[in-house]
C-alpha cells in the first residue's frame, strides 16, 4: 500500500490507489489491478523522480550521452531548475525503465558497462550505439534494447 501511496502522489494509478485503499482485494482482482498499475509506470514518465535515481546510476555524463542532452541540462533537469520537454522526459523514462530492467541482474557498474557492451542481439553493436542523439522510444532500435534489457529479468518459465 505504501508503494501505492507514493506512486499516486507522483499521479500515477490513481484510479487502482482508490481501489485498494482499504482492504487489498481477491488474488485474481488484485492481479487485474496490478497489470493496470504496471501498464500505467509504463506509460507515465515521472522525470521529476527518474532524472536523480538514473544520474546515481549512469552518472550525469553517461546520462546526457544516452538523452542527447548536455551534461548541464542533465544537472538543471535532475535539480528542477528547469523542467524537462517532454521528447525528453520520454527518453529519460525508458532509459529508467532499461535500467530497472538490469538492475535485477546488474550491480550499478555492471548497468553502466552494459551499454557499452556489443551485443550480438543487436546485430553487434552496444545498446548505447541505438540511444544516440534524439533518438525516439518507440522506434525499432530503442525497443530492441529495452526487449534485451527485459530479457535478462523474464522468468525462464514464463
């Protein structure tokens, strides 16, 4: 409920907050509820909270690399001296849903070789080779990286 709690602060699942407010509901409502949960942090960028966990995780240089922002944006973003467009704030949240991703398999260093690494994958090139410039979240290159990223986390019997 706690986590709830937070998430609907930040304004995400509202909706799914309201409905377990009280007493947690029947497994196969519960599950129903938190698929929605689950497809709403997936379509709500949250810079706000993003831009500080992936600049402890990525550093600030490795994270304006992979936004294509400088490294001085990245600090006005991360401290909300300036708010961040929302191009932006799309790659910023798929970088931080990359980086959950790993993070059930990598330690924060292991996150940060990881998108150095050539991946055959990838049809030999790193991860950060497909995140360059402005590059937009749902074309093919970044969703081949989030799928991999997704992969080492995937259940071996699912």
């Amino acid at each position: 409920k706690s986590v709830l709690k937070h998430m609907q602060r930040a304004g995400i699942g509202r909706t799914i907050y309201a409905a377990v407010n009280g007493d947690f509901a029947e497994a196969p409502a519960l599950e129903r509820m938190l698929a929605q949960l689950n497809s709403a942090l997936e379509e709500s960028p949250a810079p706000e909270y993003e831009w500080k966990r992936l600049a402890s995780v990525l550093g600030v240089d490795l994270l304006a690399g992979l936004t294509g922002v400088s490294a001085v944006s990245v600090r006005r973003y991360k401290t909300a001296a300036r708010s961040t467009p929302d191009d932006v704030a799309a790659r910023v949240h798929r970088l931080a849903m990359i980086a959950g991703d790993l993070s059930g398999a990598y330690n924060e260093a292991g996150i940060r070789q990881w998108f150095h690494r050539k991946r055959a994958q990838l049809g030999g090139r790193a991860p950060a080779e497909l995140l360059l410039g402005r590059w937009d979240p749902s074309a093919a290159g970044p969703a081949q990286v989030r799928d991999l990223a997704r992969a080492l986390t995937a259940s071996p019997a699912a």
